[in-house]
C-alpha cells in the first residue's frame, strides 16, 4: 500500500512543492502527473537544481546553441522557457486555490545577495520576463535580501525568502514581511495579490549541529543529535502561529493579507542513520509548505505516514534548544555559518553553470 498524497493537504492542511524542476520533467509529463497523482501544487528551483538539470537533460541541447549576448543570457533564456510552463501546468492550481497555492519560484543570481537595490531591480525584470501571476522571486535572507523583501512586497511582488537557517531569520523575514504588506495596502494595492513564503533550511542545521555535539561528546550532548533541526522548526511553527494568528497582524487579514507561511526547504536527510523522512512526518502542519526531492518524495509516497504533528512535543522541542544553548552551541551563530556556506554553494554552482553553458554557444559564448 503507498500513501495517498493528496490527503496530506486535504486532512492536514500541508502543501507538497516539488525541489527540482527541469526540461525532462515537464516534456516527460513527470511534473505532470506529480500534479494529478501526488498533488503537488508548487515548484521551488535554485541555481543548483538548474546546473544539474541543463547538464543532464538532453532538451537543451539545441537551444544551448543559441546566439546570445553571454552566457548567461542564454541561461536566463533556458530557464525562462521552463519557469513558463511550470506556472502554466501549476495554473488551475493557482486559480482553485484563489492564488493561495500553485506558485514557481526563481532564484536570482548569488551574486546580488548583498545587493539590496539590486536585488529588487532583478525582481522587478524577472517577473516582468516570466509575465505569470504564479510566480516567486526567491530572495536571501541577508539583511539586504530581506530589506528588499518589504520593498518589493509592498511593491506588490510575491516572493520566496530563502536560505534561511534559525529563529532570528524568522523573526526578522516575518516583521519585513508584515511591514511590506502594509505599505502596500496603505498604497491601495490589493493584499490578496500578494503572497509570499520563508523557506526554513533543516537537513544543514543537523549536519554542523551534530558536528558540534559529536566534538563535545558527553552523553548529553551525543543524546542531542538529529534533533536540532526539526525543534527549531517546531518553534518556527510556533512563532509564525504567534505572529499570523495574533493581534498584530489582525488588522492585515481582516483586508485580506496572507500570512506568510513557513516551508520547510532542504528536507531530504543526509545522515544514514536517521529516519529518510525525519524533516517531513514530524513537521506535517496546517499552513505550512514542504518542497521535496523527487527521492524524499517517492519515499513519502512509499512508506509515509499522515497526521497533523508540527504543533506537538513542544516542550521537547524548546527543551531541545535550551540544551543546546546549554552546551555552548549557539544557533544564531549556526545559522549564520550555514547561510554563508549555501551562499556560497549556490554561487559555485551558478558559475560552473555558466561556465558550461558558455562552452555550449557558438564560439564558446
């Protein structure tokens, strides 16, 4: 027996997007059928998932001979044609769910991340290229990155905040969020158009965590690992329930604003040793996103298990951070690191990206 997919929106109130988008998945009617079947309603994509996907499907192969003015141009171009149809397979999504669900997002380029009037520039031109209202503009949680998520929210721009890693991005994503929102409504701009989602990075959090834990190796501190990742996005959870079901943003939903759901990004695990559905069954939640890898996916269609649980073991989940804490593991720090390394791994990638989409044009771009 696998899992019914869809009921994990219908009984729970969670949204499954799929972490990967690519050519062969469109044209192989894959992305398709994970709609129909699985009920998938979104599609997240980075500069890594592109690299992998311009690298090894061969349905770019022509127009990487494209005649561009650089190479990455033509990636823009090749992208652009994906992102397109991808918003066009999520629209019935988008329209029965009143814009609520069935989005795409965009990553714009690691280089612009400490950029901030860049970095809202590149929205603005981005969604003017895809020209679909289901589109997102992932934007990183640097301070430039989310000062430019309240200009471009109150702009009337949706966006996906990513790369981030800890309560104290939440905090601040959630307060630019809120503030944007504002401006755009006292601007008279319509909230219901506007929608945007923070995606909290997991699997990264438990890899350098238990790093730490393994080199302070007492019993409480071994007894800690694979635990810290889904405590914070449990208090996450907690903090996003304070904030969007609270007085301070009743003013906002009563025009019609959208709170700004938490999705849980990075979810398939790394460590052997752990559950391969750790960062999915215990973080199931209403108003909450989870992006998946066609693998973690194929495994939650296999042997997953559906219920509401975000909300429990609460107090073991801030037991948890107060241990850490305890033990001198200070995950505003952990947080930090670990968006400068995704910083730096999703600039890596979009270099070699272009590098190899350079040696495919005429000439070599």
């Amino acid at each position: 027996m696998t899992t019914d997919l869809r009921a994990l929106h219908k009984e729970v109130g969670q949204s499954i997007w799929l972490d990967n988008l690519s050519r062969t998945l469109i044209h192989d009617d894959v992305l398709r059928k994970y709609i129909s079947a699985d009920g998938i309603s979104g599609v997240t994509s980075n500069p890594s998932i592109f690299q992998k996907a311009i690298h090894s499907s061969p349905y770019y192969q022509d127009d990487l001979r494209q005649v561009a003015e650089s190479a990455e141009r033509l990636y823009e171009q090749l992208v652009l044609q994906d992102l397109q149809m991808a918003c066009d397979l999520l629209q019935p999504v988008h329209q029965e769910s009143a814009g609520d669900d069935g989005w795409v997002s965009w990553e714009e380029s690691p280089r612009l991340a400490h950029d901030e009037a860049a970095t809202v520039a590149e929205a603005r031109r981005l969604r003017g290229l895809v020209q679909r209202d289901n589109l997102l503009i992932k934007v990183p949680a640097t301070p430039q990155g989310i000062a430019a998520l309240a200009t471009l929210i109150g702009e009337g721009i949706s966006v996906n905040v990513t790369l981030m890693f800890g309560l104290e991005h939440v905090h601040q994503v959630f307060a630019a969020y809120q503030q944007g929102l504002a401006h755009w409504v006292k601007q008279g701009g319509d909230p219901r158009r506007v929608k945007a989602v923070a995606s909290l990075f997991l699997s990264r959090v438990d890899t350098l965590v238990d790093q730490q834990l393994e080199k302070i190796a007492t019993a409480e501190s071994l007894a800690l690992r694979g635990k810290a990742a889904v405590a914070m996005a449990k208090v996450a959870y907690k903090v996003y329930q304070e904030t969007f079901h609270g007085d301070g943003f009743a003013e906002l939903a009563k025009a019609g604003g959208r709170p700004q759901y938490l999705l849980w990004a990075s979810t398939s695990t790394k460590n052997p040793e752990y559950s391969d559905l750790l960062y999915v069954e215990p973080l199931m939640g209403p108003e909450t996103i989870n992006t998946l890898p066609d693998e973690t996916l194929n495994k939650l269609r296999d042997h997953g298990h559906i219920a509401n649980r975000v909300s429990e073991d609460l107090d073991a989940a801030q037991a948890v951070m107060a241990g850490l804490e305890s033990l001198g593991i200070h995950m505003d720090s952990v947080a930090e690191q670990l968006q400068q390394e995704g910083l730096a791994s999703f600039a890596k990638s979009f270099e070699e990206m272009l590098a190899e989409v350079g040696k495919a044009m005429p000439c070599g771009g």
